[in-house]
C-alpha cells in the first residue's frame, strides 16, 4: 500500500471529480489532452520494460497520468474517445479483465513444461489463445455474474465464498504435504522435493551467525576471514558442516555481487546496474573498520562471489592492492555453475540415468573462469569449477549416492556443500596448505 495505494487514490479522486457527470470542457483542450493521456500509456507499453525501469517508481506516473487524462477528456467529441470507442477496442475492453486472468497461466505453464514463451510464433499462439479463452469466460462466466435475474447477490458471495475455500484447503493440503510429495516414488522423493527457499535459508543463517565473529586467540585452528556474497555462504556451509571446521575458524563479511568484491580505490560506479547504485553508494564495503581488524588479526583471508567478467579483469589489481596492506595471506575463489537445473527433466530420469548425466554449464561461467584461472598466480587462486566439474564444459549433478549437489544451478544444496568440503580438503591437502 505505501507504494502503490498513490495509483488507486488517482482513480479514487477522478471518481470524485466525475461523480455528479462530466462537465463540459474546451473541446481543443480535451482533444489535445485526451491524445496526450493515450501517447503517454503508449510510451509505457512499448517503453517501459527492461531491467532499467525500476517498477514502482517515477515511472509510474506515466501509464497512471495517461489513464487519468483518457478517463477525464476522452469522448466521443474527440479523437481519443473516438479511437477508444471502436469496436475493436470496446471488444477488447469488455473482456480484458479475463484476459489479465488468463495470460498468467497460460504463459507460466508453458515454461513448466519447457516450452520456449520468447520465440515470437509461440507468444503469438498464447496471446490468441489467451483472447479466445477470456471471450468464452466473459460471456459465460462474468457476464452471468452480472445479471441479478440470474444470480442475486447472495448467491454470488456463496459461491464465491466455496470456491474460496476449495482452492484454501487444496493450498493447506499442498503445503502440508510438500506438494503432494507422496505422488512420486520414495527414491525421487527427496530431489521432488528440492525446496529453493529452504535452500537460501540454510545459505543464509550461518553466514550471519558468524558475521565479523571476534576470533577465539585460544583456539589453535587457522583464522580465516570469509569476504563475498551467496557464493561466500556456500563455501562457509562447506566449512561448518565438515571435516575442515576442525582445522579453520571463520569469521565472514557480506560484500553483494552486484558491487564487486574489489580492493580499490578507484571508483566503481560506472561497472554498477543503475538499480544498484543506491546500495552501491551507502553499503560499506573494505572501509568497514571492525572488517579491517578482523583482516588483520586473520590468518587468512578468503574473497569469494559470484564474479563478474569487469570484476574478474579486475581481481588481480584488487589482490595486489589486498599483499600490500595484508601480506601474503588472501586467497581467492572462483565461482562455480552447474547450467541450467530442470527438476521436471531429471525426475523423468532413472536413478543410475542421472548419475551418468552430465550438465552443460554455461559458457559465460567457462569465460570468465578460464580469464581469473589465466590472470591470478596459480597457489592464490582455488578453482571451485575444477574441484566440482573438472577441466570441463558440463558437469554433474548428484553425489554418488544420488542427492542433488545444487538446487539452481549456481548456489549449492546441503548434500552439495559436503560434496564440495571433500574438494577442497583433499586439494588442501595435497597442496600441503592443510596437513593431517
């Protein structure tokens, strides 16, 4: 409501001003401003859009302007009413609600069942199909609905009011039995049942707990200061649920992807997405002075992210800069991907099927990987693609006994995180940085 209810107190008040019937007005003035209202609802539609246009915002003001102006000085006196009261537009007016009903559906189903919606033929189909559904659902659905001689008010809120419930019972029940799980056989169960949010939690929870946590001077294990983003909380899980948090104690600090996980001292803003400028210009970032103490009581330094193709052209002034204020102890890691995770695709699979299949990853995530690997000094850089995929273009999915290692393709499931401690304590290990 704080940043929408502005749009429903705009038509509030153009009620208002037409409740007692629409006063005359300047017929030039209600031309002109009648088209003016239409261009500026075109500008949104075929304008608005794109990852630049932040959505609520300034923006808005446009298509709610023009809706405005059409509603006030829109008649059949004028251009704009004229336009509007074509038949091919009232058409569309009359069953447009359905077809807003309709679309969502339709559109979000064909990606479920991997049916590419952006080719232009296909997006095509779906917009008439759309149309012809929301005709059928006007004429026999809404329209009913609107006849008293039909259905009295009553009999509207009772049944409205059943199919509510039906739908709320049927949503209870899903919830409570993870999405029907028991539909599936018991050795797919736990990949149909591959949760994304309980996923991001269990990313998320212990990182903060340890954020900028005070070293313990007493504990003989190495201090390790974890610096990045969801891919940091990766390798953090990987620590703490394994062998290796016997051998490191870590205290870890959030830096986004999106800012760049960089020690320099140039300014950045010019590589940042408009939308993150804001976070950009207020978050602290290496400057955070409880971060430095940490950086220089540690033992080692890890930076990890999601890295970027500026950010890795980047990384190796960024890890000078960090030797010559920290010494010799910053590592960096390398990001990881795993292409493309399609749930529905892979329960269609045997089990001994998907523990031959192989994954294409993305070609970007070899790019940049191949950039960091061919720029960084082989004993600062550890090369999580290579310790989880190997030297290659595609990779694996599941561990050996069948649990799936990421559940997007980027950040890692609890089984994955076991998976990649293993990686990293037998590289440590066989690179003599960690000794049994």
């Amino acid at each position: 409501m704080p940043t929408r209810g502005w749009e429903l107190a705009a038509g509030a008040f153009t009620a208002f001003y037409l409740i007692e019937g629409t006063p005359d007005r300047d017929a030039l003035k209600s031309h002109i401003l009648s088209v003016g209202g239409l261009m500026l609802i075109a500008i949104a539609v075929f304008g608005f859009g794109d990852k630049y246009t932040q959505w609520p915002s300034l923006y808005t003001l446009v298509p709610v302007s023009g809706t405005v102006l059409v509603i006030l000085f829109a008649s059949s006196r004028n251009a704009g009413g004229a336009l509007l009261s074509a038949k091919p537009f009232v058409v569309i007016g009359l069953i447009s609600y359905s077809a807003y009903l309709w679309h969502h559906p339709l559109f979000e189903f064909s990606k479920i069942i991997n049916i590419d919606n952006s080719s232009f033929i296909l997006c095509s189909l779906l917009v008439i199909l759309t149309f012809i559904l929301a005709y059928f659902s006007w004429k026999y659905v809404e329209t009913p609905f609107r006849r008293k001689d039909k259905m009295s008010r009553q009999e509207v809120f009772v049944f409205s009011l059943s199919v509510s419930l039906i739908f709320l019972l049927f949503g209870i029940a899903g919830l409570q039995t993870d999405g029907f799980i028991n539909r599936f056989s018991e050795a797919d169960r736990h990949l149909a049942g591959t949760n994304a949010r309980a996923n991001s939690n269990f990313a998320e929870v212990r990182f903060k707990s340890l954020e900028l946590t005070v070293f313990d001077r007493n504990d003989r294990r190495l201090k390790v200061v974890l610096i990045g983003d969801s891919y940091a909380k990766d390798l953090a899980n990987a620590v703490c649920e394994s062998e290796l948090n016997n051998y490191l104690q870590l205290s870890t600090f959030f830096i986004s992807s999106t800012q760049g996980n960089l020690y320099l001292e140039e300014d950045l803003s010019k590589f940042i997405a408009p939308e993150n400028l804001a976070a950009y210009s207020r978050d602290e970032r290496f400057d955070h002075k409880e971060l430095r103490l940490r950086m220089k009581e540690s033992d080692l330094i890890w930076l990890a992210s999601n890295w970027k193709g500026w950010q890795a052209r980047l990384v190796p002034k960024s890890l000078k800069n960090l030797g010559n204020d920290f010494g010799e102890k910053v590592f960096i890691f390398g990001k990881k991907n795993f292409g493309e995770i399609n749930l529905r695709k892979l329960l269609s699979m045997s089990a001994s099927e998907r523990q031959e299949y192989v994954n294409p990853i993305s070609p970007r995530h070899v790019e940049i990987n191949a950039l960091m690997k061919g720029t960084l000094p082989d004993r600062k850089f550890i090369d999580i693609s290579f310790l989880l995929c190997g030297n290659k273009s595609e990779c694996k999915l599941f561990t050996g006994d069948g649990r799936l290692i990421s559940w997007d393709g980027g950040h890692l499931t609890k089984e994955g995180s076991r998976f990649l401690e293993r990686r990293i304590l037998e590289n440590f290990i066989s690179t003599g940085f960690l000794t049994k």
